[in-house]
C-alpha cells in the first residue's frame, strides 16, 4: 500500500507551519522514478510549490534551505528527491 498521501498530508502540515502559505503545492512525482536506485527503500521523489511572506527578500539559495530545514525529519527517511519553487507574494503577483 502507498504511504504517498501520509506523506503528503505530513509535507503539507509541515509546510504550513513553518512558512504560513498563500499558496501550496504537493505533487508526488515517484512515479516517473520507478526503477531509479533512489526510488527503492520507499522514499518519494516530490514537487513543491510555495508561496510565502518568509521568503520576501530572501536569495533563492536560503529559501531552500529553510524548506530543507522545515521538512527536516522527513529528509533521506520518506523524502529522496525535492524539486522546490519558493516564491514571495511578491513575485507570485509579478508572474
């Protein structure tokens, strides 16, 4: 059985705590990694897509790491791959 919307659900509260969203994405790509030596062991491949006031004025590089840093726990454990677009309010409107 897939642990998938677990991990899910668990990514997006996470997420929502640390960052306080205006927008948010989960979107679960192990799929398209089936066969990859990253894909056994049951760690998923994940896109997230944030939009968030903590990262207004803040350099791509240390945007990652605060979602890194937010999802800790579930790093290398439930989380083998992350594929991250953090963006301000700023930029979202800009886009």
């Amino acid at each position: 059985m897939s642990q998938a919307p677990d991990r899910i659900a668990r990514l997006h509260k996470l997420l929502t705590q640390a960052f306080d969203p205006t927008e948010l994405e989960v979107i679960d790509d192990s799929h398209k990694h089936i066969g990859h030596a990253g894909a056994r062991g049951g760690a998923g491949h994940y896109t997230v897509n944030l939009v968030s006031a903590h990262f207004s004025g803040k350099p791509l590089l240390e945007r990652h790491r605060m979602v890194y840093d937010a999802l800790r726990d579930m790093l290398h454990l439930e989380i083998h791959a992350l594929s991250i677009k953090a963006r301000s309010p700023e930029e979202q409107l800009s886009s």
